[in-house]
C-alpha cells in the first residue's frame, strides 16, 4: 500500500510552504462541520453519500447538506429510548443498498433500559425516515442501566450486520455474562438482515449448530465494546474494548477470524482479572486462546474511557492512509497507529492530538466516536453537553481547493463554466454552469485526465472524450436557466495523483453550446 504515500508536485507545493509555520510532521488537521448539537454520539453516511448524518443520545440522527445543519431531523426516536448515563440512541448503520432500498438500522436502549436493534426506512423525501417504519430487529435484556455497547455495523466484505454489545452492565461482569455463549451481552453478534425477516443466522457464524448457544455469537469476551470499525479495505475489525479498573484496549479480530475469546473478564487487557461466576471450562487467565489486545492505554497514564475508531481508506489524507485512529474520552487525546496483521505488530504509534486540533479558538474534547463519511473520510465526534457537542473531520493541511485556469475561454466558447471546487465533502467535486436562458437544456459535464494512456486531451475548444476509458465520466441534468451546480465523486484512484483534470460542460438545447473549460490541478490526491 506504498503507494498511497506518493504526493503530487502540488501537495509538495503546499506542504513545502507550509513548513515555515508549523512542524514538518503536520500534514493533516481538522475542521469543523456541525456544532450547535445536543451530545452526538455518532457520525455517517450511506456509502457515495454526500451528507453527513449525525445522531445524538437523545433520539436524533440529523442531517450536514452542503455545510448546513438541516433543522428538520431525519429520524427522531426521542419518544422510544432511556436516557440513563450510557443510554440513548448508541448506533447507526446505513444498509450496503440504502440507496436503492433505504433501510437504517439502529442500535438503541428502550424505555425499559433493553437493547433494541430496529431497522427504518426512508420516505421519498431522502431528508427524512419513516418514524412508522419500524421493524424490530432483535433485543436484549438488559440486567442494569451501563455497559450496553451500542455500534453497529455491516461487514465490508459479508454485507452481514455486525452488533457490538457491552457485558450487561454493573462492575467486573458479575455473571460473567461475556464468557457464556448462551448471552448476548460482552459480545459480537453477526446476522443476516437480507436471507430472511427479520434475520437469519448467517450458516458460518462459529457456533452454529452448537446446544446452548446463540447463534449470533460471532466474537466474545468483550467488556464494553465502544466504539470499532471494519477497515474498509481489509476487513479487519478493529474494536475499542473500555476497561474496568486500570486499562482500556484496542483489539483486532482480522478478515475471515470467527469465534475469537476476547478475554474479559478473565482478563482485563493484558492483566488477570476475575473468574467470579465463570463456567467450568472458562479459559484461564493467560490461556493461549484468548486473544490480546495490540495496544492498551493505562488508567495511570490518565485514560479511563477508550473509543476505538477507524482505519483511514479516504482521498483527502494520503499522509494518513492505513492508520487506526482512537481515542480517549477522558484524557482527550487522538492517537493514531499501523497495525500489520499478517505478523501482529504495531507501529508508528503517535499522539496526533496538537496535530488534529482545529485551531480558530475551538477544541476537540470528549470524544465519544469516531466516523466516516460517505467516501471514507475521518470524522472526530466531540460529545461536549448541553448543545455544545460538535463533529469535525480531518483534512490535510493548505487544503485550499486547487486553482482552476481557464483553457479555452476566447475559443469562440461561451464562459458559462462560471466556477469550480474541490473537495467539497470527501472526493466530492462541484462546478457550476451559467445556463442563462436556457431553461430545461441539457447539461452534460464532461470531466477527463490527462495521463498516460488516457488517449484523451483537449481539441481546439473542448475536451474529446473517450468513453472507453474508466477515468471519464458525465453528468446529466436539466438546466434552471439560471446558475446550475453539479456535483460529481471523483474516484479515489491513485493514477490520478498530480493530473491535471480538464472539465467542460455542454448545454444541449435545439442547438449545442460548449462552455469554456477548465484545467483543474488534482491536489488532493
Ligand atoms: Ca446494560
Ligand atoms: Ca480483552
Ligand atoms: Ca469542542
């Protein structure tokens, strides 16, 4: 994955530049993209989304559109959940086909203080769920108020539904419910939502077929599982396990492992622990089949909550591809690391926190999740209380959108190509057409690379476009006949590092009119 690391001349530019005024180590940042919110817990998006939803431990998922906090929520379940210390509305995870079928699914505590997972569906407005929708998904009694987990999440290489859930709650398990199969509390439950309704056990989870069992068991031992991701390229899962009384841990389930023993309460971390109410049969502390943690943070170090994070796989941070980032609630800390599989080891692990701070008189505190966008960009969840809680997302440093020169502008075409920028969200791209009475045309954005082998470039006043190479594409719409925006993914593709990207639009009404194009410098790869 080297070759992730390669930086195009103008982000050689920039960061060059950017060396008189900070350390040469900072190349990413961040910055904020919704304040004002009522204690988020969670942030994402459907997959190719360019909104980002937001939910809070009240009951709200809301919706970031082009860089506003939309006031109207797309799904409210105020009415349904507890709001006890680790209650509330916990998880959310958009279907692997949420845009051609709709459905969320949601990880919550009921008005009982029980663990529901519902899954909802989208009206036809794309702004708003169906509160009506509901369609219980599976449940869990819950025997007190704390430790409930709450993420969710579908596998990126099984489309299987993932459920985190904590041991059940008080202190050091006192069932020692995460050691015993036959509850679904301190575990990893895996289930299909697609083969049957509303689940059916996927036929290679790891105990099926195993007497007083559940089924659903696809990893255990877990404390309270807050916060974990899927690398989204591996699918190795990365899960932030939150200790009892003297460490907090990272652990790593890789690709394809089933039934992995993740220790608790035997062991906290890397220490023994307890074995108060375990069945006879419940590994020792030190057994070789419980799995360790590959990383741990000390409680006298002053981290006493960890929240695991996400592997990065966006476009924007190259600097930062293939790094776990995690966090800890309490001592307010961003800590990245690499963690090589194959043979087990950790490396680069930093404090990234001066590097991430937002500057502009803002902090990011209280960190409650991580997230990623619909393209796999990094988002930083700042629980805060009261309505101070904020989501910030990580952007390289000098990220201004690269400069777009005019190529053919006195060609005889008309300047209707009237501006252009990038990013505007992950490896979101937008231009926009002054199609001035030409209401109902047309347009047809024409977007191609110059590179190599695309056999494509310029003629005199447009762009000749191959419609045989993957790195062109178009957009269709129907004009205004005022000021048009198009909005475009650019694909995270490494051969289109340092190119110069040519754009043009075409408005075809009765007659065709191109617009000047534009060469537009790739910086952000
Ligand atoms: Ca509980
Ligand atoms: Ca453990
Ligand atoms: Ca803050």
């Amino acid at each position: 994955m080297t070759f992730r690391h390669a930086i195009p001349p103008l982000r050689v530019a920039l960061c060059a530049a950017f060396l008189l005024l900070a350390p040469a180590s900072a190349q990413v940042t961040t910055k904020l993209i919704a304040s004002g919110l009522s204690r988020p817990l969670w942030a994402g998006a459907p997959a190719g989304d360019e909104r980002v939803f937001v939910a809070t431990k009240g009951g709200g998922i809301r919706i970031v559109q082009n860089g506003q906090l939309l006031v109207t929520p797309y799904l409210n379940l105020s009415g349904k959940i507890s709001l006890g210390g680790e209650q509330g509305l916990l998880g959310v995870a958009f279907h692997p086909n949420y845009a051609s079928n709709g459905f969320v699914f949601v990880n919550y505590t009921d008005l009982a203080g029980n663990t529901v997972i519902s899954r909802f569906t989208v009206t036809t407005d794309p702004n708003l769920a169906d509160l009506a929708s509901e369609l219980v998904v599976l449940t869990a009694t819950q025997p007190f108020a704390n430790h409930n987990g709450g993420d969710l999440h579908f596998g990126p290489l099984d489309g299987y539904l993932y459920i985190f859930l904590g041991d059940g709650g008080d202190a050091n398990d006192p069932a020692c419910r995460a050691q015993k199969l036959n509850s679904s509390l301190g575990k990893c439950l895996r289930i299909d939502v697609d083969s049957a309704t509303p689940y059916a056990i996927p036929p290679s989870n790891p105990f099926v077929g195993q007497v007083g069992v559940r089924e659903e068991v696809f990893h255990y031992g877990l404390r309270n599982p807050w916060r974990n991701g899927f690398d989204r390229l591996t699918g190795d899962l990365y899960i932030g396990d939150v200790g009892q009384d003297l460490r907090e841990e990272i652990d790593v389930a890789p690709a394809g492992s089933a039934g992995l023993n993740f220790g608790w309460k035997v062991m906290e971390g890397t220490r023994c622990n307890s074995t108060v109410s375990c069945l006879a049969g419940t590994p020792p502390c030190n057994d070789p089949t419980l799995v360790l943690p590959i990383t741990e943070l000390l409680h006298s170090d002053g981290s006493f909550a960890i929240t695991g994070g996400y592997v990065y796989r966006g476009c924007a941070c190259p600097s930062e591809y293939g790094k776990y980032f995690y966090a800890d609630f309490i001592d307010n800390k961003i800590r990245s690391l690499q963690y090589d599989v194959p043979s087990g080891t950790v490396s680069n692990l930093s404090d990234r926190t001066a590097e991430l701070a937002p500057g502009g008189g803002l902090a990011i505190r209280n960190i409650a999740s991580f997230g990623e966008d619909g393209f796999g960009e990094l988002l930083i969840i700042d629980e805060s209380s009261s309505a101070m809680g904020e989501v910030f997302k990580m952007v390289p440093v000098g990220a201004a959108p690269a400069s777009a020169a005019v190529r053919n502008g006195a060609g005889g075409n008309r300047a209707c190509l009237s501006s252009f920028s990038l990013p505007i969200l992950g490896n979101v791209w937008e231009a926009r057409v002054d199609a001035a009475g030409h209401p109902g045309a047309a347009l047809t954005m024409l977007v191609g690379y110059a590179g190599p082998n695309s056999g494509v470039f310029l003629g005199a006043n447009e762009i000749l476009v191959d419609t045989s190479s993957a790195r062109l594409f178009r957009v269709l719409a129907s004009s205004t006949g005022g000021t048009d925006a198009f909005r475009f993914g650019v694909p995270c593709d490494v051969a289109l590092a340092g190119l110069t990207t040519y754009v043009q639009a075409v408005i075809t009404g009765g007659s065709l009119e191109l617009c000047n194009a534009l060469d537009v410098s790739t910086g952000y790869f």
